[in-house]
C-alpha cells in the first residue's frame, strides 16, 4: 500500500490443520512505516498468518518474502533475527522470573561471556520509562505483576529486540485506559521511524485511531485490503463477519423496579481493594460494572463468589444472609450464583480435557442417581445447550484447547448455565473473541435476564456496557464512584467517573 | 534498599535453608563431647559434600522442571570407576580423575540427549539409564574393593593450612566455576526459562533444547565429582545399590529443603547444598544425643514435612483462595 520495499511479503500462503484450511492461497503486504490492521472473526485466519510471519508454523504452501528474501523460518528465533517479533496475544513471559530477567531473556548484556546483572537491570528500567511504566521494578517477578502491567512487559520485551516489523496480537486487551495512550505513542513514533507494524484487535475505534490500512480475513481467505477511510464501520464489520448486522444490542426492557432483590451486597470491604461497596441486583436485571481496570472489580466479583477470604460485610440472596465461604457454598445459595472467569485458559477451563467432560463439570451431581451415573442424560443435556449456544465443534470427545477462543468462551458459558444459575457474575468475558460472538453473548444475557436471572456483568468495553446493561457501577479505586442509568448512561460519563474528573475535566 | 528487598524476597527459601542448618549445626556442636574440633568440622565436611554435589545435580534438570532419577547411580558408577583408573602416580591418577568426570557428564549428556531428542519424560529416562549406569558399575567392581591414588585422597580429605576442611574448600570451588557462571550465562538463565514456562520460552527465542542438554550433562558431571569425593573417603569402590537409591532420594529432598520448586524455574543449587547439610547434621544429632540411628529415616522424614510447611506457610498470608492453586 505504500511506495516503499514491503518488509513482508506473502505469495500464495496455505496452511492445512488435517483436512481443513486455516489459511487459503493469501497474498499479503506489510510495508515499512506503515500500520496495518488485519481484522477477522476468530478462526478467519489471523493467527496462522501471524504465526507463519512469526515463524511459529510454517505454511504448506508458498512463500514467504522478508525484506526481497524468500525465506523459511523454522523457530521464533530465526524470525526474530530477521526482524519481525511478535507480541503474541498469549503471554510469552516466563513468570517465575524478574522483569529484567524476562526483558533480556535471550541477549542479555554480558560481560566476560557472563550476564551483567546490573546493566540488564539499567536496560529494563529504560525500556520501562520509555513505554510509561515507571512503577514496574525491575528485580520485580512478574507473577506478582497485574496482567495488565505484564502486557505492557511484553510490549517492552519486543521493541528491546528492535523490530522492523512489530506484530501486535490483541496486544491491548488487558491494558489501561492511559496504558493504551502510551502504546499508541509508541506505536506512532516507530511508524515515524520506519517500522511496519501489523495490529490485531477486536476493537474498531483503536483501528480507527491507528491504522494507515486494513485487510480483513474472513474463512481463512484474504476478502479485502483498503486504505484508512477508504470503507465505513458497518462496511468492515459486513466484510468481517459475512452477514448484515440489525442490531448491535439487543433491546432493553422498560426497567422493572418491582422485581425481588435477586443478590444485595451490604459494606462490603477486603484490604484496601474494596471500600465499602453496597448493591443490590434485581431479578431480570443487568447491572455493569465499569471503570478503570484494576479498581476492584475483579476483587468484587471474586468476594461475591467466596473466593476472597477475610471479606467484611454482609450479603444476602433472595433476602438470606449468604456466607461467602466458597464457589461450592455460592452454587448451593438459595439462587445458586456463577462467575465467568476474566481468564478462561486457567480458571474457566481445563484444556486437555474433551468438550462434553468441560461442560457437565461444575453440574455433574444434576446426573448421579445414587451410585449410578447417568452418562445418557449428560449426553443429552450437553448437546442441548451446545446446540443452544451454538458452539461450534467437530466431536464432543476432542480437547477444548482445539477450539478457537470464541467457542472456548462460550463453553464456559455452557458449563456455568448447565447449573441453572439464578445468578450470573461475568468478568469480562467478550475480551478477546471475535464480533459475531459478542453478539450472541448480548442476546443470550438479555434472554437470561427475561427469564429472571439477574447479571453482574464487568466489561473493559464502555461501548459494551452501555448497550448491554440497564444500569453501570462505575468503580474507582476500590469503590462504586457513580451508578449510571438511562439517558445518563454514555461513553462521556463512564469515562469521567472512572477517571475520577467532573464534567469540566477537573479531578474530582 | 529497595533493590535490597526484592532479592530477600527471591532468595527466602534458600536463607530459610541456611537458617535451619546453622541453629541445627549449634545444636549439634555445643552438644559435642569435643566441641567444635578441626577433627569434627572436617569428619562432617567430608560426609556432607558427598550428598551437597549429587544434590547440586539434582537442582540443575529440577530447575528445568525436570528430575534425574540417575543421579545416585553416576555417583556410585563415578565411584567404582575412580577404584579403578584413579591409581599410579599423581600424574597418572589426575588423568584419571579427568575421565571419571568425564564419564560422569557423558552419562549425564546421554539422559539429556534421550529427554531433549527423543522426547521422552525425564523420570522414566533417567529411571532406565540410572539401572544402566548402575549395571556398568557392577561389571566394572563385582564385589567391593579397589584402591586410589593415596596422595591426591589425603589431601582431598584433610585439611587446608592445617584448619580448614578441603572438602569444604573443593565444595566452594565447584560453586564458583560450576553454578555461579552458569547461574549466569545465557544457558543457565535459559533452564530456568524452560522449568518457569517452556511454551513461553520457546515463544521467546530461548535455546530450550541447548539449555535442557547442558542441564542434564552438568547434573551427570557433579554427580560424578560427587562419586570421585566418596572413593578419597572410602579408598575403594563398592557397587552398592542400597547407596545409589538413598543419595538419589535425599538428593530430591534437599533440593526441596534448599527452597527449590520441583515445577522448575525456582531455586539455586546453594540452597540445594544447605538442604543436604541439613540432611546430614540429622545424623550426627542423633549421634550426640546418643539415640538409636534406627530412628534417622523417622527424623529425616519429619525434617523434610517441616521444611515443607515452613514453604507452605505462605498460605496462611492468602487471601485469595484462587492463588491456593498457583
């Protein structure tokens, strides 16, 4: 797209998983100075064709041309070499390990053929200033890192290997309002300095903000590459998922105030990472919870559920004090509860295990008779909700980990609705999966709101919130700055309640 | 003071290691009919080194989430044959010493190789060369015997001016040119990426297949020097297994007693060497208090739940029930 030498080039790309085409004949261009979206449902192809780009899969077909070189990238190292790095989607830090352990992990600063603890720990601080995170440590281990500070240990991590093409893979997902404005700078000043940049994400205004062009990928095909402003959103979404959107949200109801309190949470604190929070959830209601991330939200969704211990204050379903002693003691309340994990690979599923073992676990006492398991009824109730949520698969017995990530996420959601919650706690689960199913998650919330269950529901995506819930909590530092509903409920106020400043822009 | 707070926090399982033996040590000593003698520290020295170096080996494929159940084996293997070609003159017996260590870290590199290009699982390769390094030392010493260069023994064995332990010293020299440059070189850093998250360090660039090979060879070498020690404080060989199984073992317990994790990425093999110390001064505690030595399995049992819980007492400070499980 531009008039400089493409640092990348793909002629005829392929790649065949078994009998099926993840990659289908793609030519593809990246030039240098250049940002470069590529959009795509997932399972439209992106991630093979960053891997094979990043020299983590090799195609079984055609060539691959970095800087007029065909080349064969057999490891990430070799790409590396060649100057394209990835930021993967999948953290690639090695977590027992000190921050600057993991920023020089493969080039340390030597000195007499040993690593030069103090220079590796000079570097790391200056990586760190360089992308706004100051208050990261260096000797820090980044197990104790939040995810979002990890994710920006790893964009640090690339660009310490000077990269002429950057690959960002749903690299802002997890970050911070004012960490994303550091990484678009980021991003803007190596353009200016002639690097190529390929941007994955599922959030149309960061493409806006930042790409020169996009292609978009749809079954593993190529179906367009055009310039900035050269197509409308709704065009690209068209493009992306193959299908005209009605409605990006369902409808709401007219709200409903006479509906029993389903879960009331009374003052409720935990260190200093929820201050005193109180909220009630009707039946049939879904309330969001907004705000910066890391203000509490994740703490009080896990408290709600019994997994924080030394939680104060009180709460109670359908009106009865409920002790937070547990997932197994929310799953028994009067309205049994469930949380949807923030990260489905460790705490919503267990990846080696087959679909059907992965669904029917938190519920499988709804199928022992007795002594006798009913391997049938579980079969049946399985297919059903499969059937329901429209999970797509080949075979119930394969690993979950085959599946793409929006289908891993909704087999979490098919596991926590087989225990026929009363009442569904969500911790950010569109983040990371594709377009079409976000769609479909909307409207399965509100159709379990309409059946009464009632839905707490955390998302890092205002647009999200305000088209998905009936009222926000908007959460600062620990505690509700603002409840938001109806005609005040807009991207304006959620973003100034959780920076914490009033309608002039003053901290408040 | 900041910088100094973060390495307390990294190194809290070897300093609790370090910790343990020096109360155990006084225990022992001010309960001592002699007290703190050259004899004493140089008797507890010598038995000591034996199981702090196949302990050190151990460490190194424990910190690439790995285990080497041969160890003991090389050891015992390294053992019969220093009772055989460590002999003559001390030029001739150096010679020896060479291959007896080179034999070690090629035992060591062929459970690597295995692990690395066949791809099998550590524990169930190092279990099978482990019987087969221990057949090769049966065939070279059927019954217990054999000799060894006397000179080079006695000095390995003594004293150093007269008052320090050699073996000590020998042990300090191994640290120095053995784990801290590979600590830190670009391979040592390397293991401890593959035992933190090998996915990632692969993802990363790191030489993961270099790193497990080096691993597993450098595990083969000490465990060797390990075997070497034994035949200069037995002047003989003895292909025993009984021997080659309990150094094994109380080689995975004092890597856990020195704070290493036995999923990898975690630890230092000089916390490994106070966890074998540790190990070691069990047996002479019940020698002052004069209890039957039938009762040191029980102990070291108790010890080793202990030092355990001391690791584990950080779930108590969880307030998270989720990070139970990290």
């Amino acid at each position: 797209m531009s008039d400089a030498a493409p640092i990348l080039e793909m002629k005829h790309v392929s790649k065949h998983y078994g009998g099926i085409a993840a990659l289908n004949e793609v030519d593809f261009v990246a030039c240098p100075g250049e940002i470069h979206a590529v959009l795509g449902e997932n399972g439209a192809g992106k991630s093979t064709l960053i891997k094979i780009a990043a020299g983590v899969t090799d195609p079984s077909e055609g060539e691959v041309i970095v800087e007029g070189r065909r080349v064969n990238f057999r490891n990430p190292t070799e790409a590396m070499a060649a100057g394209v790095v990835c930021v993967f989607q999948e953290l690639s830090l090695l977590p027992d390990m000190t921050v600057a352990d993991n920023l020089s992990i493969v080039s340390p600063p030597l000195r007499g053929g040993l690593i030069n603890g103090r220079a590796q720990r000079e570097r790391a601080r200056e990586l760190l200033a360089s992308i706004g995170c100051e208050d990261v440590h260096p000797l820090e281990l980044v197990r104790d890192l939040p995810l979002s500070r990890r994710q920006m240990v790893e964009i640090a991590k690339a660009l310490a290997k000077k990269p002429k093409l950057l690959i960002l893979d749903e690299a802002t997902s997890a970050l911070t309002a004012a960490d994303v404005e550091h990484v678009y700078t980021i991003i803007r000043n190596l353009k200016s300095a002639g690097v190529g940049i390929l941007y994955v994400s599922h959030r149309m205004h960061e493409i806006e903000a930042l790409a020169d062009c996009a292609t978009v990928f749809r079954n593993g095909r190529r179906i367009e590459t055009f310039k900035k402003g050269e197509r409308s959103v709704s065009a690209i979404v068209q493009m992306m998922i193959g299908r005209e959107l009605i409605h990006h949200y369902p409808d709401k109801p007219v709200p409903k105030p006479a509906a029993p309190v389903a879960l009331s949470a009374k003052n409720l604190s935990w260190g200093t990472q929820l201050r005193d929070i109180s909220l009630d959830i009707r039946k049939g209601e879904i309330v969001g919870l907004g705000g910066l991330d890391g203000q509490g939200q994740r703490s009080l969704l896990l408290a709600l559920f019994g997994v924080l211990k030394g939680v104060s204050g009180t709460v109670e379903v359908m009106g009865k004090p409920h002790r937070l002693s547990g997932p197994r003691a929310a799953m028994r309340a009067p309205l049994p509860l469930a949380l949807i994990p923030e990260d489905r690979k460790t705490e919503g599923l267990m990846l080696p295990m087959n679909i059907r073992d992965n669904i029917s676990l938190a519920s499988l006492s709804h199928f022992q008779k007795g002594l006798r398991f009913d391997g049938g009824k579980e079969h049946s109730a399985v297919g059903k909700i499969i059937d329901r949520l429209k999970i797509k698969i080949s075979d119930l017995a394969a690993a979950v980990s085959t599946l793409s990530g929006g289908n891993q996420q909704k087999v979490v959601l098919a596991k926590w609705l087989m225990t026929n919650p009363g009442i569904i706690l969500l911790n950010d689960p569109t983040r990371g999966i594709d377009v079409g199913t976000k769609q479909e998650v909307y409207q399965l919330l509100r159709d379990l709101a309409d059946k009464g269950v009632a839905v707490l529901f955390y998302s890092t995506d205002y647009a999200e919130l305000i088209g998905c819930c009936d009222r926000v909590l908007v959460m600062y530092n620990g505690g509700i700055a603002q409840e938001l509903m109806g005609q005040h409920l807009n991207e304006r106020t959620i973003i100034e309640t959780a920076l914490n400043v009033d309608e002039k822009g003053q901290v408040a | 003071m900041n910088d100094l707070r973060h390495r307390i926090h990294h190194n809290g399982g070897l300093l609790a290691a370090i910790g343990l033996f020096i109360v155990m040590f006084i225990i022992y000593i001010s309960n001592h009919p002699v007290g703190l003698t050259v004899a004493v520290a140089t008797t507890a020295s010598n038995k000591a080194v034996l199981l702090a170096l196949v302990a050190m080996a151990q460490t190194l494929p424990v910190l690439t989430r790995g285990l080497d159940l041969s160890v003991g084996m090389v050891f015992i293997l390294a053992n019969c044959l220093a009772s055989v070609i460590v002999i003559g003159t001390i030029g001739e017996g150096l010679l020896g010493i060479t291959v007896v260590l080179g034999a070690g870290a090629l035992a060591g590199f062929i459970n690597g190789a295995i692990i690395v290009w066949g791809r099998l699982q550590p524990i169930i390769t190092t279990l099978a060369t482990g019987a087969m390094y221990y057949g090769i030392a049966l065939y070279i010493r059927p019954g217990p015997g054999g000799d060894v260069q006397s000179d080079i023994a006695d000095l390995a064995t003594g004293q150093l001016f007269g008052v320090v332990p050699t073996t000590l010293v020998v042990l300090l020299v191994i640290v120095l040119i053995v784990w801290l440059p590979y600590r830190n070189s670009v391979p040592g850093r390397a293991a401890l990426a593959v035992g933190s998250n090998e996915q990632a360090a692969y993802m990363s660039g790191v030489p993961v297949q270099r790193a497990k090979l080096l691993a597993y060879t450098l595990a083969g070498l000490l465990a060797a020097a390990g075997g070497l020690m034994l035949t200069f404080n037995t002047y003989s060989g003895e292909a025993s297994a009984p021997i080659a199984g309990t150094y094994t073992l109380n080689s995975i317990a004092a890597v856990v007693i020195g704070g290493t994790s036995l999923f990898g990425g975690w630890g230092s093999a000089i916390g490994s060497i106070f966890g074998a110390f540790v190990l070691r001064t069990i047996e002479d505690l019940l020698f002052v208090f004069d209890l039957d030595p039938l009762w040191q399995p029980l102990f070291q049992g108790v010890v080793l739940l202990a030092a355990v819980s001391l690791g584990a007492l950080r779930v108590l400070r969880i307030r998270n029930r989720l990070e139970l499980f990290t």
